[in-house]
C-alpha cells in the first residue's frame, strides 16, 4: 500500500504542482524564473563539461591509446578490448 503512495508524479498531479507553482510565483514571473534555471543548466554543464575536458589532460598517452582502441573496437565489430593494467601506483 505505501509503494503506491512513492513514485513520480503522474498526470494531474503535474497540474496540480504547476497550479501551486503559478500560485506562489506568480505567472508574470514564471518566464523569468525558466529563464534564469536555464541559463543555471547551462553554466553546469559547461563546468562539467571543462571538468570532463580536464581529467582528459591528466590521462597518460598510454591510457589514451587504451580508449582509442575501445572506442574503435567499439565502433566495428561491436567487442571491446580490454588490456591488463597496472594499477598498483595508484
């Protein structure tokens, strides 16, 4: 009986978030609100992004042959390559 209780919401549900949503913000700042959470998702990603871009620097030519390969085994028969690394100087 509780595990109905727990989910995500559905149907009029969604209608009724988006009524109380409007109710407290009000609907002349509902645009500036989407604005300002998008342009936030943008400036996440952007940092994630360069986070993502960074650790690719730190990575060593070797562990960067290693993803060259996987990627191209990857893209033509489907298997992936997998060689046997030391990890004992981490």
């Amino acid at each position: 009986m509780i595990n109905t209780l727990i989910g995500m919401p559905q149907g009029l549900e969604w209608l009724v978030i988006l009524a109380i949503v409007v109710l407290v913000f009000g609907a002349a700042k509902l645009p500036d609100l989407a604005r300002s959470s998008g342009q936030a998702l943008r400036i996440f990603k952007t940092e994630t992004k360069g986070l993502r871009d960074e650790d690719d620097a730190t990575t060593t030519p070797e562990q960067r042959e290693i993803q060259a390969r996987n990627e191209v085994a990857d893209e033509t028969s489907g298997e992936v390559l997998r060689e046997r690394r030391d990890d004992t100087t981490a």
